[in-house]
C-alpha cells in the first residue's frame, strides 16, 4: 500500500514537466514563425505573393521554404 503513495506526487512533477516542456516548444515555435514575417517580403523566396503573407500573419500553417 505504501508503494501507492508516491505515485500522485511522481505524476504531478510528469505533469509539471511536460507542461513546461510544451512551454518551451510553443515558445520556440511561435519565435521562429515570428521572426520571418519580421523580415521584408522581399527576403523570402515567395517575393510578390501579397497573399502569401497575409496567409502567414494569419496562422495558416504553411510550410517554409527553405
């Protein structure tokens, strides 16, 4: 029965850590797509596609060409 006693505790702290490790992945993510749409539209190899950025300020997942 005591073995039982520490379970909670250990799944509390897996939460608490995949918690933060979703933090950072969704910080990570939205840095990188905030940093392109920074740059001029003439930076990125889709130069002249007004929608296309417009697309990508949406949210619209878009792949980036790289």
């Amino acid at each position: 029965m005591s073995g039982n006693a520490p379970m909670p505790d250990e799944s509390d702290r897996n939460r608490a850590d995949k918690a933060q490790d979703e933090g950072q992945k969704h910080r990570s993510e939205s840095e990188g797509k905030k940093q392109p749409s920074k740059r001029p539209p003439d930076r990125r190899p889709t130069a002249g596609l007004e929608l296309d950025t417009d697309n990508d300020r949406e949210g619209i997942p878009q792949e980036p060409e790289f």
